[in-house]
C-alpha cells in the first residue's frame, strides 16, 4: 500500500501547485489525433533497389527516401528493402565492376527478390549486362533510363520504364497567366543532349503560341554571353531554363553551379522544372518534375506488382512521368504575379506565415487563459475520481509487474546480498536449474554455476560478482557470459547473465537474469564457417587466406624467418567435368583437399581459391631463402606425387596430376597480393613446361605475364584498329589445278610487325577471345566467298573454327545469319576443326555439327593424326575431309614413320569415304609421293603462299 499512499499525496500536490499546468498537459494531449491502424506488414517481399551514386545526391536520395517511406505507408516491411550503391562512375575498373557484380550474386543468392528498381542508365545497363543471373523472374522498375524492348526481351525480364518528361507547354500556360505581359520566352540551355532535346520540343510547341510569344534561345552561346544576355533582357520576358551544363564554347559546369549564378544576374521572372534545387535557385517554379514524386509512384505500382494486383504484359511497359504545379511564394512577389490563376494544387514554398505562425504564443497564452477559467470546476470535480483510479491502477500495476516478470523469456532471480540467499524466482528459472522455486528461494547462487566455470578474463564467478558489487553503482547494470549447471545434472548451458543492483537504500539486492545463448553461439560458428571457409572442401577460402598471408607477412617482416606459398592447380581437371560431370568433379575436389590436408602439418594452410586452384602456406620453413626453399620444392614434390596417385570415383579411376608455382615471402616482401602473383606466374609457368610439374619464381618471369598482358591488350583491339586481314591461300588437286582454298587470319601490329598465329591464336583461345575474333573470320570468310563466286570461282572456300564457337549455345543460330546477311552459298563452306579438342564434350559438338550440316556446310578435320581421336567418334561425325599435318608431309617421302601415318591416314579416308588435303607440301619430292599415294588435294608454298583476296584473283587471272 506504500504505492497508494504516495499516490495520494502527489495527487494533492499537483492540485495545489499546477492546476493550470495539468489542464493544458490534458487538452494537449487531447489534440492528438488517433492514427489509423496501419496493416500487417507484409515481410515475406524483397525489393532491391540498385543505384548508381552514393549518399548526398539531392535527387537520388529524395527519390530513395519517398520509395522506402511509401513503402512503409502501405505496410510493407522495410527491412527486406535493400539498397545498392554501385559508384561505377567514380570506380571504372573492370575489376572493381566484377567485383560488384560477385558481391551482389552472393550477397542475394539465397535472397530471392520480388522486386528490382534502377534509378538512372548505369545500374540498368550493370544490371542487364552483369546481373542477369539475379533473380531472374523479378520485375524491374527502371527509372530515369531508357530500354528498348528487343533488349527487354533478350532478358527475360518484365519493365516498368519510368520516362522523364518536362510539361513546358503546362509551364508556359502557367506562365502567361501570372505574367500576363509577356511577350517574349528565353529558352536559357546548352550543347548537352538534354538541352537539345528540349529546344527541339519547344520549336515543335511554338506554333501553339504563334502572334503571342516569341522565343529566343542560347544554345549557340557562350557561358559569359548568356550573362551578358540576362542583365539586359527587357520587360515582358521570361526565362525558362533547361538542363545546362555545357555551353556553345565547350565549357562545363555544374547545373546546380550555373542556375544559382544565372538566378543572380536574371532581370526578368525564371522557371525551372526540376526540383531538386527548388527554393535555392531563385525560380519561380513551373510544373515540376518531382523526383520524390517519382519514388512514391514506383513504391506504389510496385506494391501493386507484388502483391499480384498489377500485372506486365508486355516486355516493357512506359510509364510516363507526372509534372507537379510547384511555385515560390518570394519570388512570385518579387516579379508581381498574379497569384490569383495559381492551379488550386499547386505546392507553395516561402509563403508568410499565419496569425498563428506569427504570435503563436500570445494565441495559445490567451487561449491557455480561457481554458484554465473554464475548466477550474471541472478539474476540482474530476480530482477525487482521478485519484481513486491512480491508487486502482497502482494495485494493477504492481500485478502486471509480477506477472511480467513471472512469464518473462529469460530467467529471473533476486539475490539479497545480506542474507546470501536467492529471495525471489520466476518459472524460467526453474526450468532452467532443473530446480523448484522453493528450493531455488532457500539457496544461495552460486549453487547454480558450474564449479569450474570461469569468465573470459580467468576470474572464477565468485570473484567476478565481489568485483563488480564493490565497483557497481545502484540502479545500473553489467552484462557478463557464464556457464550454468542444472542442479540435476546434465549439460552446462551457456548463458548471458545479466546483473542488476536494486535501487534500494534498506536492502541490497541483486536482480540477475539468465538467457541461454547456446542457440546464437552455434549460429554465429555457422556464419564464421561460411564466411571463412569452403563449403564444398571444408578448407580455408580466399578471404581466410588473405588474413593468414597478412599474418604471416608481418611476422616475417618482424623475425625474418621465410614462409612458403605454394600455387597447386589440377592439370585437366576441366576434362573431367566435362566428361563426368560436375558431380565427380567435386568428389574429386574433396579427394584432394583430404590428400592435401592429410600431407601438411597443424600450423600449414591449405585454402581452395576458387575452381581447381588451391594455395598453401607453409610458415617457417628455414632461416634463409636457400633452405627455405629446398623445404618448400620437398613438399611441393611430395604434394605432386601424392596427387598422382588414382583415385576411384563411381567406379571409374582417375588421376588428378598437378602444376605447382612456388614462391617465398621473405622479410623483403611487399604485400600479399604480389606474393600470390608470384606464386600463379610460377604456377602457369609449370604448366607451359608440360604440366604435372612444379616451377620456382623467377623475377624474369614477370616480364613474360607483363608481355603476355600487354599481347593480350593489343589483341583486343585488334579488330577495331583494322590490324587484322584474312588471306586466301590455293589448294591444288594431282593435275596441279586449283580446287580450293583455305582463309588464313593474319595479324600486322604496328610495331610488333607480323606476329605469328602461333603466338596469338592460343592466346585468344585462353582468354575467351578467340569467339569475337571467330565471328570477325567467320564474316569475312562469307564475305570473301560472295565476291569469289562473283569472280567466277566456284571452288569451296575453307575456315578454321575454334571449338570453343563450336560449343556456344547459339553458334548455329550466329552461322544462319551471317549467311543471310551476305548471301554466301553455305554448300562451299568448309569448316575445319582440331581434332585434339573434338573429344571434349563429344555428344555437344557432334549435335551442333549435325546442325550445320543439315544447312550444307562441310567439316574438315585439321592437323589430322595429331590428336587423339576415336574411329567410333570418326564414323559418327558428318565430315568431310582429313588434312594431313604439315609435321608429317615434311618427312617425306625418306622418314619411314612419317611415310606409315600418312598411308594409314590415306586409308583410313579410302574407307570412310572422305576427301584428303596434305598441308607444308614445299618441295616436288613430297609432291610426287603424296600424287602416288593417292591423296588427292594439296596445298603448301610449293604451290601458293597466302595472300589477300585482290592479290588471288590477280594471280589467278594471270595463271589463266
């Protein structure tokens, strides 16, 4: 009854001192309107909004802010609104870019989005272009960007495209309306797309003011003549002003910059259609393109799209955008419009306040006055009743209290310090001291810890609770992990104890809480698993070997002691998935993480990077470099020979042979990166010498990755800069007549000269390439065969195809319309084929070779007796010819092995039925031997070397 009592007496307090104060505290409280209940949100949709700039874009964050706000208006959950800055105009690194594009494919992997809204042209195109893997079912939202709909629906994806459009001729309307003196519009733009599209809207629109306005406009000036043009326009102009940011002589600014600048020396009224600089810009408005605006209508239809309410039927459905009437009060008084045609919803800034705005506290003085006058009688009658409910809800609420804390989640008990004994416990703490409250109420706490439990900081719990009581004010609270151990017996459970010392001045007590942490532990291990580990091998990832490698660097730097880092990658490891599948290939993967692990010692990492490539970190293995490295190249070879071992996977044996780069991070080493570097460079540099092989790095190495990097550059670019020339080159049958001709790439570098195929074809073959340059041969081949048929040549024209074309999905449909587009006769076609890398992924060549012979073009197997291809593989394909390899023919007609493969390769073609082609025939002997052995094409410097398409013809036509 303590609480009753001093109820009581506050009560006759607050009547006596402030009867004045709780009647206003009352019919404050009385404004406040009762809000509608908002609806359940829904938290099951995701959105994703992808941006381009960063925080601090008036536009981008107004647009941001009114989605998520709308968002939440309609009771949808913003915590499943995820929002992406990609910053790509400040970061134009590829590198960066697919960094992005990773990040983002596994950050929502296991997030599927309902919903994706882009804000402007960047994060559409990243979008498009990096991301179609994302979610791929999702609409999009695409705002402030263009798409057109053969793009649309090359993704898959269903638009909604939020058009941006200005309402001039709503403006201008407007306009005439407020000044109704003005005769004259200065259309204020630049040079800049924008700017000229919006003077080409505006000469459209012209005629609808024909005899009542005339328009100027400064596109064909300077920034300091449009200044010079603004202090001296005459009355009965207005200015509207477009998007600037370039002028006729090149400059560029800042649109935000220039309008303030232009606003200053202006003599005449200005109008602006975008909001984002409204009310700062001295402008007098218009019908505003409203970026928040925008936001709140995207949030809106979105909301409809998840939920099912509206549906995108076609691939990109236009939304054009709204104008929103916006005008400044100053500024309308400065120029002396007629506010009375202002449209009735327009958006007012700057407007003069109100009576009440002006003098709100003598209003609410007076109105206090009268208030308090009129309810005195009411307060003193209402005064004894409210206190009869105070003392009512005090009893209720110490009730409430009680029943609180009785059905509370964690544990509570209440420890009197004096008595050592626990005088107060809930139902939760009997269940988790396996204990009755009974028995919980006489015993003292340290009863339920486990006898041995300690905190982090090695103090038992018995001196941790006397050290925190002597340092623990009243009123406050410390939070501390401990291990409680059910009086039962059992497992401890892990606990987060929570100490509270009761604001007492009679009693010293403690309220502890107890909630089992276990469940969040185990959680928070899960994600350090995934975060730092490999989930198919259970080995450290790159993240985690990063971290070790940094460690590792610093400690070597500090004691000098070397460290190891070994670059493993599995030689074919691609044939298997291809041939097995990539349920095999994992299985192999875990084989050789288990052999890896199984090799090295407690303090060794072995991290898998990514694919087939592993790296390993051997800490401290030797005082210098030269015996660090003898145990490095021990255990590499050790490695290598342990994977060379079989291993049988579903009945089936394989052999993962490895390439090893080896490099050691000394105290002279500079960073992590340059060490992997090191280790990779080493790595390729074992499998260019034959794989399955192992390679210590050498400094002169990184001039050979920095040679190679910069080929590759040049390659890239060598069909833009018109390097690239295809030449014809003369097959001959036994009478010496030609019959054919094979189109051979060539590559003349500026400064490099003539760089051989050799060097460059395998070059593109390995970095992807080889599939633009394929298509560019494969254009010019049709083109080259269309202008031979012109000449009168009918023979068949040959093409190198690179497997790798072979293996795209729509190769086939590639080859149809280079066909049609230049008319070439696909029964001349022959495309030839290595036959090493015919016997990768079999069943998916054979179907695309099916499909280009079904449209009459023939195969010709390159380099034939060089591979390692199958009759039963032969016989199945729809080819051709063989070409003999040149190693072959320049062993004839005396070298009795070279003399063997070509009469087998003969023979086999006699039986197959197919046409031979011997290729490097330069001297007659060979000649003469090919003609008696019955092949019956052949082609070589002997007869022609290759040369471009007009020098062909003009030898042709002397020949003939």
């Amino acid at each position: 009854m303590g609480t009753v009592r001093l109820l009581r007496w506050c009560a006759g307090v607050a009547v006596r001192r402030s009867l004045l104060l709780a009647w206003l505290l009352v019919c404050a409280a009385g404004q406040v309107q009762a809000q509608a209940p908002r609806p359940a949100a829904d938290s099951g949709k995701q959105v994703l909004l992808l941006l381009q700039p960063g925080y601090g874009r008036p536009g981008v964050d107004a647009y941001v802010a009114s989605f998520v706000a709308t968002w939440r208006e309609q009771g949808m959950s913003t915590e499943r609104v995820y929002v992406e800055y990609l910053d790509l105009a400040r970061n134009p690194d590829p590198a960066y870019r697919k960094l992005n594009r990773d990040l983002l494919l596994h950050k929502y992997a296991n997030r599927p989005l309902d919903l994706i809204v882009t804000f402007q042209q960047t994060p559409l195109n990243f979008l498009l272009e990096e991301l179609p893997s994302l979610s791929p079912a999702a609409p999009v939202i695409a705002s402030n960007a263009t798409i057109s709909a053969e793009k649309a629906s090359q993704s898959g994806r269903r638009f909604l495209r939020q058009d941006v459009s200005f309402d001039y001729a709503g403006t201008l309307d407007i306009a005439l309306k407020l000044f109704p003196a003005t005769r004259k519009v200065l259309v204020l733009g630049g040079t800049g797309v924008p700017d000229l599209a919006a003077r080409r809207e505006l000469e459209a629109l012209a005629p609808r003011w024909q005899g009542r306005l005339q328009f100027d406009y400064t596109n064909e000036l300077s920034y300091e003549q449009i200044l010079q043009r603004l202090a001296q326009l005459p009355a009965g102009t207005i200015v509207l002003r477009t998007t600037f940011n370039r002028d006729a002589a090149g400059q560029t600014f800042s649109s935000a910059d220039v309008g303030v600048a232009f606003s200053r020396v202006t003599s005449v009224p200005t109008f602006y259609l975008f909001d984002t600089k409204f009310g700062v810009e001295s402008s007098v408005g218009g019908m505003m393109y409203a970026i928040g605006t925008e936001g709140e209508r995207a949030a809106r239809l979105g909301h409809d799209i998840v939920l099912g309410r509206l549906q995108l039927q076609e691939a990109v459905t236009p939304l054009p955008s709204r104008s929103v009437p916006m005008f400044d009060w100053a500024q309308l008084q400065r120029w002396g419009a007629d506010t009375s045609a202002l449209p009735p919803d327009s958006v007012i800034i700057h407007r003069p306040r109100s009576l009440y705005e002006e003098h709100r506290n003598v209003v609410l003085a007076t109105g206090a006055a009268l208030l308090v006058l009129s309810g005195m009688v009411v307060t003193l009658t209402l005064q004894n009743r409210r206190r009869r409910l105070a003392e009512q809800q005090a009893l209720e609420s110490e009730a409430s209290v009680k029943m609180l804390v009785e059905n509370a989640p964690e544990a509570i008990v209440v420890y009197d310090l004096d008595s050592g004994l626990c005088v107060d416990a809930n139902r939760k703490a009997e269940l988790l001291f396996a204990c009755p409250r009974a028995d919980i109420l006489r015993s003292d706490l340290m009863r339920f810890f486990a006898p041995d439990a300690v905190q982090p900081d090695g103090m038992s719990v018995q001196r941790f609770l006397d050290t925190i009581l002597a340092t623990l004010p009243r009123g406050q609270h410390v939070v501390q992990e401990c291990r409680v151990r059910p009086v039962t017996g059992g497992a401890d459970v892990l606990c987060e104890m929570n100490l509270l010392q009761m604001p007492s001045d009679r009693r010293r007590q403690l309220r502890v809480s107890f909630v089992d942490i276990t469940e969040r532990r185990e959680n928070e291990a899960r994600i350090h698993r995934l975060a730092f580990y490999d989930p198919m091998t259970d080995l450290p990832n790159r993240r985690l070997l990063m971290d070790r490698l940094a460690v590792a660097l610093h400690t070597a730097q500090r004691s000098g002691a070397c460290t190891a880092v070994l670059f493993l990658d599995l030689d074919h490891f691609k044939n298997v998935n291809d041939a097995s599948g990539h349920a095999v290939g994992d299985a192999l993967l875990q084989r050789v993480a288990e052999r890896l692990r199984s090799l090295l010692r407690e303090q060794d990492t072995v991290a898998r990077i990514g694919g087939d490539e592993f790296v390993i970190l051997l800490p401290h293995v030797g005082s210098d470099t030269h015996e660090a490295g003898l145990v490095a190249l021990g255990v590499a070879e050790k490695i290598r020979k342990a994977l060379q071992q079989p291993v049988e996977l579903e009945r089936q044996v394989y052999a993962s042979g490895c390439s090893i780069g080896v490099t050691l991070l000394t105290p002279m080493s500079r960073s992590v990166d340059d060490l992997l570097r090191e280790a990779d460079t080493a790595m390729y540099r074992a499998k260019a010498s034959g794989r399955n092989a192992i390679a210590f790095y050498e400094p002169a190495m990184h001039a050979e990755v920095q040679e190679r990097l910069a080929l590759e550059f040049d390659l890239k670019h060598a069909i833009d800069l018109d390097q690239l020339a295809m030449h014809l080159q003369t097959q001959v049958d036994v009478a010496g007549l030609p019959c054919g001709a094979e189109l051979l790439l060539r590559w003349k570098h500026p400064v490099r000269g003539f760089v051989s195929p050799a060097q460059f074809i395998p070059l593109a073959e390995s970095t992807g390439l080889i599939l633009e340059l394929g298509h560019w041969v494969l254009v010019q081949g049709c083109r080259m065969l269309v202008m031979l048929t012109q000449a009168g040549h009918t023979m068949p024209l040959s093409i190198n195809i690179s497997p790798r074309q072979l293996r795209e999905a729509d190769f086939v449909a590639q080859v149809r319309r280079v066909l049609a587009d230049t008319g070439a006769p696909a029964d001349r076609l022959i495309f030839e084929v290595t036959e090493g890398h015919l016997v990768e992924n079999v069943e998916t060549m054979l179907a695309r070779m099916r499909e280009l012979a079904d449209l009459g073009i023939r195969f010709s197997i390159d380099d034939f007796g060089t591979g390692y291809s199958s009759l039963a593989y032969l016989n199945r394909m729809p080819l051709y010819e063989l070409k003999i390899d040149r190693s072959f023919v320049q062993g004839l007609p005396d070298d009795a092995h070279a003399r063997g493969i070509v009469e087998t390769v003969l023979s086999i073609a006699r039986n197959f039925s197919l046409h031979v082609v011997a290729e490097g025939v330069e001297t007659r002997a060979q000649a003469d031997y090919l003609r008696n052995s019955g092949c019956p094409s052949l082609q070589g410097y002997l007869y022609a070397r290759p040369v471009p398409l007009q020098d062909w013809l003009a030898q042709q036509q002397t020949q003939a």
